[in-house]
C-alpha cells in the first residue's frame, strides 16, 4: 500500500535505521517470529535492495501501518490506509481508553502508555512496586496501584525526561512480548534501571494486555503495538530535539563569550599601542618641502624621469579610452558544451563545460577550462578548474612555450570577521571535500593598520588558540573528488584562490619555483570605529632556482608578505592579482 502524507509520521523520516527497526519487525513478524501472511513490506522493491536499512523506504514502512489499521476490526471493509490518527484513536477505543478525539497525537500516545503501564502494573508483586518507585524516583502517596498511577500521570504529563522513560519501559515490554528481544536503546542507567523490573517471567504481568491483542483479531495485534513504537520513536526524536537545541544554546553561549573575550584583548593590545605610539602632528609645509626636495632629487638622478611618467599616464588614458579588448560577440556551442567570446581586437577566451550542462547561464560549478587565444590563433592562457574552482592557471609565450604555471589550493573563506567564527558555514559537511592542514601558533599574527601603515602587535594569544583550536586549521581541497551538486551551491562562491607554487620556465625547462605559506592575520584598526578583520595571506617564504639538469641549484629564503588583491573576473578571465605589503 503507498504511503499517504500524514504529518503525524512524517517524523519518521528522522529516525536510525535501528529505531526504525523495531517498528518494521512489529508489521513484519507475529509473537512466533513467523513472517505475517498479510506483510507487504518484505514484498516490495525497496525492501529486497535496501533490506535492513529501513530509512531508505520509511514511507515503505509508514504505508504498512496505514493499510493495518484500515484493515482493523472496525474498518474491515474500507480497503485502504488510514491516517495515522485514526489507527490511534482505533486502538484506544478498543481498549477502552477515555480521550478526547480532538487532542494532540502525543496526548492521545501518553493516554495508550499510561493505560498498558497500568495493566503491566496490576499484577505486579507488592515488593516490586516499591523497587519500581524507588528506582523510578517517584513521587507517591503509598503504593499501591493508583497512588503509582498518579504520579505516573503527572510525569507523563510534564513531558520531562521521566515521560520519555515510561514510554520506553512499554515499549520495550511490547517489543519482548511481539519480538523476543527489547528495544536496542543508548546506554543510560536511567533508563535501566526500571526496565529491569519488568524483565521477569511474563505470567506474573501484563495477562490483560496480551488478552486484548487476542480478543481484538489479528490486525490490532499489529496496530496496537506498532502505536506503542511509534509513540516511543516520536517521544527519541523530540527528546533529541531538545538535546541539540539545548548544545546548539550551551555552545552559542560559548562563542558569544569568546568573541567578547577575543574583542577586549583586540581593544586592550590596540589601546597599548596607541599609548606607546602616541600620535606625531604633521608639519605640512614641512611635508611638502621633503617631497618636493625627494622631487628634485629624483630628477638629478633621472633626468628623463619625468618625461616617463608622463608618458605612462598618456598611455593609461588612451587604455582607458580604447575599446579593442571590449566584447564583439558571444556564442555558444551547446554540442561542445563551450561558450566562445571574440573580443574587438580579435582575441578569442573559450570557456568549457561539464558533458551534462544544460543551462549555460548557471554553470558556474560545472566549468572546467577557460583558454585564451591571441588574434593569430595561438594560445596565451590556460585556466583549470575542479567543480568550478580554480586550481591551475599556465601562461604561454609566444612561441608556445610555457612561460609560468600557477597552481592553487583552495581555501575557506577569506573575509571572517573573527577567529572565533572561522568555518561556521562549512563544519557540516565540508569535512567530506577537504583534507586538513595546521598552521603554527606562529603563523596567526596580529595587526593594527594606522595612519603609518601596518604595525605588528604581537601573536595571538596561545590561550585563546586552544579554546578555537579550529584557528590553526586550513582545509584544502581534495582532487579528483567526486561533489554533490546539491553541495556545491554552498561554498562555490564563498572561496577564494591562492597560491602554493608558481614555478618559471624557458625553453619548456623549469627555471624557478616560487613556494608559498599561508598565515592567518588579526587586521584591527587605528581609528575611531574599532573593528578587526581576519584574513588569509600569504608569504613567499622562498624561491628554488634550477640548473639544466632540472635540479635544485639553490635555495633563496624571502619571507615576503603578499595578499590576494583581486580573485575576481576580468575581461573573462580569472584575475589574481597579488601586492606585497607590511
């Protein structure tokens, strides 16, 4: 039977492939183990390829339920699924059960627990009783039955944590009854301790349930217990609810008060610096006489300095005004899955798509290559790309060989305003497309940009360090992964490029290697406004040089700062451009 929509299962979906176990072995199995002559589940498709991973085809298993209880002793003749709601309310009026038919799903569920615990009571020797308060902790008048009931009521009621053991202690007996075994349950001496009173010989508890699946006919001895799980399936799945909302506040909490902390150091080490800086007043005619003078001295130097500059401003004038490196034309080749743009000065930049594109205007994860060809045809560029993110760019003389090779990880994001919030939007599941990479203590550095630039201050605190150990990690990602398309909406447009090695080459021999390192930098300001800003930047920490027999000849150490200024488009092609600083 297909499941029907019903907002009262739909909760299903949620649930393990264990929990969903002990609701498909109820509508699967009788009390003798023996496979159910009127079962579907073990029929159908999704059970032969899925088998016991039940959440693969809940529904599978939530139609089950609906077609026993229309098939129930009092829906004999419809022939067809019913709600979940009214297999329920079904169970209830046949075992006598005073509710109010417009009450919540879960008032109608405690109403069926609080009657089976009452039976499973009834027979229940004296010193058990009296065991089963004091394990259970409750809060009674004597014990007997309906001072026990009470206090059983009113936890049930109350929703806590003493409601999701009632209906755990029922489940778990209706599972041995039915299945032969109890509930597969998460370790917690709580729960334990009252299900252990009613693990002994059957004869002595709960005769009157048992005789009421019987008297019922053989659908409500599925429907009824199939209830009982269902209410405990609901019951786990709430109370985890309440369990990561609780650890979502607990660790929001945490971060707030860590970014508080974080933003009075930043302040407290701005304040310090500014005090044993204080501020120079300029002189500004002074100012001019030493530019003027630094003018004068240039010129005797260079006399044609002038003339040049000049001349480079002319020609950045007539760049600005000429339009050859404008668009003439774009089309594209939905057979090549490539769009081609022609420039006006004839150069050609070809852009390269996945097999499976389909729209061409939102490709951007699906793009592969980019090439750049000159107005004689041959090759100036080539852009690589793995799911739409850079990870290689080669340039080409003019004789078509290769000049220079970039090569580039790709890292998180790169405007954080804080330590403290780095990765937020990716620690779900980015962990599937990045490997992992620590920085040193050392290498998160921190900054003040003043009026005269940028002023080391110090490192960030190792204290704080370990209360965000997630400051010192990079995450890099992998090759020739396989991504979700789902996924890739996520964080495409959230990454930026950098680079790890851009190796030199003459004559298709490699010359020079550049390598990269990567810090993380505190940027705070000097001015009135206090703000900080974190930001990856790079140091070109050293530079291999090559002999003609392609190995090292010698090793310069740099240790010089640059910092990605443009990772944008331009003119249809990646734009990284980088300027060193500090």
């Amino acid at each position: 039977m297909p499941y029907t929509y019903d907002a009262d299962l739909e909760f299903l979906g949620e649930c393990t492939d264990e929990e969903l176990k002990n609701l498909a072995e109820v509508l699967i199995y009788d009390k003798d183990g023996e496979t159910r002559f009127t079962e579907s589940i073990t029929n159908s498709d999704d059970y032969k390829r899925y088998g016991t991973k039940y959440s693969k085809y809940w529904k599978v298993i939530a139609g089950e339920l609906q077609e026993f209880g229309g098939n129930s002793f009092a829906n004999l003749f419809r022939g067809n699924g019913v709600k979940y709601d009214e297999v329920l309310s079904d169970v209830l009026d046949k075992i006598k059960v005073s509710y109010n038919k417009s009450s919540h799903i879960i008032n109608k569920e405690d109403a069926l627990i609080e009657k089976i615990f009452s039976d499973m009571l009834e027979d229940m020797p004296e010193e058990k009783k009296m065991e089963l308060v004091k394990d259970m902790d409750l809060k009674v008048t004597g014990f007997g039955n309906q001072a026990i009931m009470a206090a059983v009521q009113a936890g049930i009621r109350a929703g806590g944590f003493l409601s999701y053991q009632i209906t755990v202690i029922v489940a778990n007996y209706i599972a041995r009854l039915l299945l032969g075994r109890g509930l597969t349950l998460a370790t917690n001496a709580a729960l334990t301790k009252g299900l252990s009173l009613f693990i002994g010989p059957i004869g002595w508890v709960v005769t009157g349930v048992w005789t009421a699946f019987d008297i019922t006919g053989p659908a409500m001895r599925v429907t009824l217990p199939a209830c009982v799980i269902v209410a405990f399936l609901r019951k786990t799945t709430l109370l985890e609810t309440k369990k990561n909302e609780k650890k979502y506040e607990e660790e929001e909490k945490m971060e707030e008060d860590f970014i508080e902390q974080e933003k009075k150091f930043l302040k407290e080490l701005l304040e310090k610096y500014r005090i044993e800086n204080p501020k120079e007043e300029i002189n500004l005619e002074e100012e001019i006489k030493r530019i003027d003078e630094e003018m004068k001295r240039m010129e005797e130097e260079d006399p044609s300095i002038i003339e040049r500059a000049k001349e480079f401003f002319e020609n950045l004038s007539f760049e600005e005004d000429d339009d050859e490196n404008d668009l003439e034309s774009e089309e594209v080749n939905t057979e090549k899955k490539e769009r081609v743009y022609t420039l006006k000065n004839k150069t050609k930049i070809i852009h390269k798509y996945e097999e499976n594109t389909v729209d061409f205007d939102d490709c951007e994860a699906k793009l592969l290559k980019i090439e750049k060809y000159n107005k004689d045809g041959k090759i100036e560029v080539e852009c690589f790309y793995h799911y739409g993110l850079l990870k290689k760019i080669i340039y080409y003389n003019e004789d078509q060989t290769i000049n220079n090779i970039d090569y580039f990880d790709i890292y998180y994001d790169n405007e954080q305003s804080s330590i403290s919030d780095i990765y937020l939007f990716f620690l779900s599941k980015m962990d599937k497309y990045f490997k992992i990479k620590n920085l040193e203590e050392s290498d998160i550095k921190i900054y003040a940009n003043t009026e005269y630039g940028f002023e080391f201050l110090g490192n960030y605190p190792s204290d704080m360090i370990k209360a965000n150990k997630e400051s010192l990690t990079l995450k890099i990602l992998k090759d020739d992964i396989e991504i979700e398309q789902e996924d890739i909406e996520d964080f495409i447009n959230e990454l930026k490029s950098f680079p790890t090695v851009t190796e030199y080459y003459s004559n298709n021999k490699i010359i020079k290697k550049d390598i990269f390192k990567v810090e993380r930098i505190m940027e705070i300001s000097d001015s009135c406004i206090f703000y900080a800003n974190l930001s990856l930047d790079g140091v070109l920490e050293k530079t291999e040089k090559y002999n003609d027999n392609n190995e090292i000849d010698e090793i310069e150490e740099i240790n010089r700062h640059i910092r990605v200024v443009n990772a944008d488009f331009g003119d249809y092609l990646p734009r990284i451009e980088f300027d060193d600083w500090l």
